[in-house]
C-alpha cells in the first residue's frame, strides 16, 4: 500500500511551494457543499458548554451535522458564506480560541487514559510561544500514557509516558529519543516544534513535517538532547528508544467509561446532543462518555460492529474532487462485506483521511469504478457486496477494478 504523502521518506524530501492552506475555525475552507470549519479540540477534551456551543454552531451556521477527524477535532461543514464573525465570536465564549493567532497548530492527540493536565501544559505552552504560530497545521503532537496507541498515529512530536515520572521525546518516526521529567514534558514538546523550524528554515524546502525534512537536516536526537539541556532542563539521549503499541478502544464499556464509535465519523446535533456530560473526542472517530448507559440512536456502543473497520473520505456531493459518493458506497456495503474489511473509501487518489499503518484495504474512486487494491477474494466479496446493495445483479466485479 503506498504511504499517506505525510508520510513520505526522507530519502525523497518534500518541497513545498506554497504556505500551509489548512482549515481553521477562522481560516474557512470553501467546499462544494458550503464553508468548512475546523475546530481544534486538543487532547479531545470538552466540557458541557463547549460541546453545546458546537451543536450550536452546526444548527445555526452549517448543515446540522459535525464531523469526527482523525486527530480528534471536529468540522462543521455547510456553513453560509459570511459566518465568520459570529461563529468566531460563539466558539470564543466557551474557550474553544483561546488562542486565535495559534489556533490552527493546536494539534494534540492524546491517548483515552492520559490525565488531562499534560495536554492543558502542552497546549499552554504551546500557545504562549510566538514562533510556534509558524508550525503548520498539519504538524502533529501525541500525549501517550506509555500503552503506544496515540503514538502509532505518525506524529511529528511524541511524548510517550514511562514508569518513574519519565516522559521519552521522539521526533518524527526516529528510532532515538530523549528522556524528560514528566514536569518538563510540556516544555520539551515546545522545544522539539522550535527545533523543528530552526531545521525548516535551514533546509528551505518549507516542510510542514518533521519526516518531510531532506536528510541533511533531519533532527537528530542527540542535537536534540543537547539543546535540551542548554535551556535547563535534564535530559538523556536514548539510541533505541521503546516503540510500544496498543489497539484503540473498541466500542464498548471500559472500566467507569463508554466508547461510542461514530460510524464515518459523522453525526447529526440529534445524536451529539445525546451524548451526556464531558466529551472526549479520540482520533479514530469515537467519544468516550462518563455515562455507560448512554445509548444514543443511529451510534455504535457495543463491540464487533462492522463499522470498526469501515472509513471514507468526504466524498460527493461535499468534495469537488471525488469522484463518487463514497459513504454512500461504505454505509450501502456495511452490513453486507465482512471478509476484506478493514476497509477505507477515497474519492481520488489523494486518499485524504486514510488511517494509519498498512492493514486497511483501498477503495479508490476512479472514472470507470473504484480500484481495489486487495487479494482476489476482497475484491470478489467487495464487488458483490456493492451489486447488491445497488441492485445490481452479482456480475463479474462490476463497480470494481484493479
């Protein structure tokens, strides 16, 4: 499977020759169905109020529906033209632009379990430091309590927790790290994106990520280590650094929490607003909830749902690029194709919101059907699967290709 462009190796460096066009909750994106806004959620904590002011700025503003990324932040989509001000001025009540010059590079995934103060110091720091407003917003921070899940998210700045008060720093998807006091995490994650740009701008190439740097300037951990301690801060360089892992949560109750999967990572104000109490958003478009009882309508609470397996892009009518209606394609083949999943539906090549690692299945969306890049039986399974549900009758792979 070919690797996200974020992804790219450094032995084929990127070259940007534009500035970062990504969407914020001020910087709109226009889309095909309206204005897109993304909201940036760090760690995916929100209170009562905050997730209120969202639904109400989805009914008021956009098209009754949010959106699930897969950093856990949240895109209100069909927005009028001429919003701006007034959603601005509803999501600045409730403290979701605390920080307008940096709202953009507030990108922070957290893993379910990681205390809630290590995101608030990270985001602080963050937001304090002026030259950090120059990180792109595709840059990617992860708090990992030490269990691995949030760090296999192909972050640009890792802080993996270890046992006796240690956080380990990586950069990018290096095999070295450095180690910190967990009372300096906060700092050393502000230090590692300023370590980045410093090596941005010597390269010239205008990287957006940490392994889109060219390898003469790719960050090295015992430079890294160094400036580390010129600042005042103990730090030890580690050549083999632990690279744990861990599954995501499924749907389900875990302990004194519920995780409720949104199937394609989109749902209406309805369904938000039945989710009780504080949110926590998670990168694979789910939401853990305070109350295990909660059973909101039309979402996932119990494990073993085909819809763990199963993402798409935007697709049409939203995207004028793609080349089909993928969720209408994925939610049609759902319930029907088991075998090949996991399963992510793209409308064009650029494949945008493809999970992480090598296990998903591609459908892409081509002019004459989706490509599908899988072994004869998932693809035999999949063209049946999509015949039915269009009632087509089960023909010879006939809306797929290779």
């Amino acid at each position: 499977m070919p690797q996200p462009p974020s992804a790219a190796s450094r032995d084929e460096p990127v070259i940007r020759e534009r500035g970062d066009a990504c969407p914020g909750a001020l910087r709109l994106h226009a889309a095909d169905d309206g204005y897109l806004a993304r909201v940036r959620i760090p760690g995916g904590l929100l209170d009562a109020a905050q997730a209120a002011a969202l639904a109400e700025a989805a009914d008021r503003f956009g098209d009754g529906y949010l959106e699930l990324t897969s950093r856990g932040n949240v895109q209100l989509r069909g927005l009028a033209d001429g919003c701006g001000g007034g959603l601005a001025e509803l999501l600045g009540a409730v403290g979701l632009l605390p920080w307008p010059s940096h709202e953009r590079i507030r990108n922070i995934v957290a893993g379910p379990m990681v205390d809630p103060a290590s995101v608030r110091a990270l985001d602080a720091a963050l937001c304090a430091e002026p030259k950090a407003a120059a990180l792109s917003g595709r840059f990617l921070f992860a708090v990992d309590d030490g269990r691995g899940d949030v760090a296999a998210l192909d972050p640009d700045v890792t802080l993996l927790a270890q046992p006796g008060g240690r956080v380990l720093v990586r950069l990018g998807s290096a095999p070295d790290a450095v180690e910190v006091a967990a009372a300096d995490a906060a700092r050393a994650g502000l230090e590692a994106a300023l370590h980045f740009l410093d090596a941005a701008a010597a390269a010239g190439t205008r990287a957006w990520r940490v392994d889109e740097l060219p390898h003469e300037h790719s960050l090295e951990g015992s430079e890294f280590a160094d400036r580390l301690v010129a600042r005042g801060m103990r730090a030890r360089y580690v050549a083999d650094a632990p690279r744990p892992y861990a599954d995501p949560p499924a749907a389900g109750v875990h302990g004194d929490a519920l995780c409720v999967l949104i199937p394609l990572g989109r749902l209406s104000t309805a369904q938000w607003r039945e989710l009780p109490g504080e949110l926590r958003i998670t990168p694979w478009r789910s939401i853990l909830v305070t109350d295990t009882t909660a059973r909101p309508a039309g979402l996932v609470t119990s494990p073993d749902s085909p819809w763990e397996s199963v993402t798409a892009c935007t697709g049409r009518p939203g995207c004028a690029k793609s080349l089909a209606d993928v969720r209408a394609d994925a939610r049609a083949v759902a319930e029907r194709a088991r075998g090949p999943l996991p399963v992510h539906w793209s409308g064009c090549e650029r494949r945008c919101g493809h999970p992480r690692g090598t296990a998903w299945v591609d459908l892409v969306a081509t002019p004459d059907g989706y490509r599908l890049g899988a072994d004869p039986v998932a693809r035999h399974e999949l063209a049946a699967a999509l015949a039915a549900a269009r009632n087509q009758p089960p023909v010879s792979e006939p809306a797929v290709k290779k």
